[in-house]
C-alpha cells in the first residue's frame, strides 16, 4: 500500500511519533516544520510499505544524533543530512531507492520526509525501534546481526566523517564523540540495507500507526481524558500515573540529556509520587521506589490538558500529566531485544519485567 504524505499528514506524524518516542527522539515540533517547508518547496512524499520494495533495494536511514536539548536550538539547515546520505551511498557504491526512520520518535520521524521530499524519493513505513531509544545499536537491525555502517556524520560547518565500524556498538561509541565535538548534535546517515532484509528485520508500520495516533489526539482538542482513554485501550496501553511535575533534574553532558522528574500524584492511582528516570528517552517509572514499568516498554508522559506528548526537554515545574505505559514491539521483550536495550543496558539495576506483570503483582 502506498499514500501520500502532504502538511496535514506530517502534522499527525510529528505529534504521533512524539507518543512513540518515550520523551526523546528530538522535538517534534522542528523536525515537523523543516520537513513541511521541504514538502512546500517539492511536494508530497510518498510512503511505501516494506514489501513494496524490491529484495536488491537499497534503504538508508537518516536522522539526528545528540542530546534533544541542543537540538532544539541547534537546527540543521539541510544540507548537511544529504551530504551524510550521499556519503552513505557513495561508500555502497549505489543509488538509494528510499529513505527510513531509524527510530519512530520526535524530530527523527519527520526529517526522513524533508529529505525524501528533496531527493525525489520514499519513505519506508517502518522503523527499526517502534518507539526511541537513545544509542546506534539498540535497533531491530543491530539485533539480528545487520551493520550500522558504512555511517556518515555531518554538522552545519561541512564536515563529513564517514565510520565503518565492526560492530554497531563500536558506531555508537564513535559517532558519539563526533557529535560532542560538533557542538552536541548532528546529523547522520546509517544501516545502509537491502529490501531483503528489511522484510524480516524492521518493525513495520510505525509511520501510519503515528500518523492515526497524531490524527486521534488533534481531532480530541481539549478532550484529554477521552483521548487518553481511547489511546490506551488502542495500545493495550494503562495509565501508570497522574500527577504534578514537584521536581526535576536534568544534564546535557555527552551527547544525552540525563536526568529525573519527579511528579506528585493527584488521584491516588498509584502512591504518594512517581519518578521517571530518563536518557534522552523515559527510561524507568517507579511510584515511591517500587518499579512500575522499564524499558524497553514504552514510558510516556502527556500534559493533562491537551493530552499532547511531552519530550524531555519540555518538561516544566507545575505541568500536570499523565504517565503511560505501553507495550514495546515484541522483538524487544525476547533475548536478542533485551541484549540490546533490555534496563540493564542503561545501567539500570534490574531485570526486565513487563509493565502489566509488574501491575498485576501491586
């Protein structure tokens, strides 16, 4: 199946994704306004199913490496993420034939489409996470065994690194060091892969199911709790939490956004208070130190009167919200899933326990 996406959709795309993305994945907001002005200037991109693309197509995916709070304020003026695609290519020693979402959060689901719209190509609907996670191999492709490189990083100066790595873990330790030294946030091009393999490898149809997401919330208004309602039961999601924002800490200090919000409960639905541990995306959310939900489940917060998503960085003193809890693609709740982004590779220090086990326990 192939449709088209214009302004309208993009729209839907960016508040969607946001939902996806746990708190990270870059704000929504700017990746949605560069990939609307590229549509403007180019028209529509089409979306593509994985199966419509041949075995021998090539598909590389592009996106944003940082901390989100410097991406906020360090926009990339495009040019840059096609130098990286291009390099991409160059090292394949072939022409792309589509564009991918690595991830389905924030600012990361809407450049694809900005880029796409100025290369004449698809976007594949698919990702490799389901959601946002914060390193290069905590991808459904890194899972079963599909190279992160050749990879290309690109900043705003013109420099362009190409990495080819032995391991997607050796990428992550690298092009994170690039990005520091460019200022905390840059562009990438990476997992350069084959319509073969992106058939078994991807986590399909994250990019529509955004966009039904962001359609639901837009057309709720200022309906939160109807939608809420709604977008659990859509998700086999619960609502962990609902609260006050009474504390918060956060960091930018290599390449990531650290830190922990802490929200004072308004309905005795779960305790006294709720903190949500995160790096760069909602990592951990425990109601007075007992564990309510880890990644690689999703963990993400919606401000109370809108229902909207709200991304690390936004994060505010008094904002009222609720604390979702929704299911992670299935990938990640088996062993080759939790080996790449299971909590103990976040330095978390507990097994993973899916969130709805972990309710049924209180």
């Amino acid at each position: 199946m192939r449709r088209s996406i214009g302004l309208e959709e993009l729209e839907d795309i960016a508040i969607g994704a946001a939902v996806l993305g746990t708190g990270g994945g870059g704000d929504p907001y700017v990746g949605k306004l560069w990939a609307q002005q590229r549509i403007i200037a180019n028209g529509p991109v089409e979306l593509v199913d994985v199966d419509d693309l041949a075995d021998d197509a090539l598909v590389i995916g592009v996106g944003m490496m940082g901390a989100p709070s410097v991406i906020v304020e360090k926009i990339p003026s495009g040019a840059e993420l096609a130098l990286a695609f291009h390099a991409v290519e160059d090292a394949c020693g072939a022409s792309a034939d589509a564009v991918l979402c690595v991830e389905a959060g924030g600012i990361n689901s809407t450049i694809p489409f900005a880029l796409a719209a100025d290369l004449r190509l698809p976007v594949v609907n698919a990702d490799g996470m389901g959601r946002a996670f914060p390193e290069v191999q905590m991808v459904s492709f890194a899972a079963y065994g599909l190279p992160a490189t050749p990879m290309a990083v690109a900043d705003e100066h013109g420099n362009v690194t190409l990495l080819r790595s032995v391991s997607a873990e050796w990428a992550e330790r690298l092009g994170r060091a690039l990005v520091v030294a460019e200022g905390g946030a840059s562009v990438i091009a990476q997992y350069p892969i084959r319509g073969r393999d992106l058939k078994y490898a991807a986590i399909r149809e994250t990019l529509t199911l955004s966009l039904e997401i962001g359609s639901t919330l837009r057309a709720a208004g200022r309906r939160s709790l109807e939608v809420i309602e709604a977008l659990t039961e859509r998700l086999s999601g619960v609502v962990l939490f609902h609260g006050k924002v009474v504390g918060l800490t956060r960091e930018t200090a290599g390449g990531f956004v650290r830190g922990a919000v802490a929200i004072e409960d308004l309905d005795t639905r779960a305790g006294g208070q709720c903190e949500v541990i995160f790096q760069n995306e909602n990592l951990l959310a425990t109601a007075d130190g007992v564990p309510l939900a880890s990644v690689p489940d999703l963990i993400t917060i919606l401000e109370e009167e809108s229902g909207h998503p709200v991304t690390t960085e936004r994060l505010r003193f008094g904002m009222r919200v609720f604390v979702l809890g929704l299911p992670c693609a299935p990938l990640w709740r088996e062993a080759i899933g939790l080996a790449k982004a299971g909590p103990r590779c976040f330095g978390l220090d507990l097994d993973y326990v899916p969130f709805e086990q972990r309710l049924a326990m209180r």
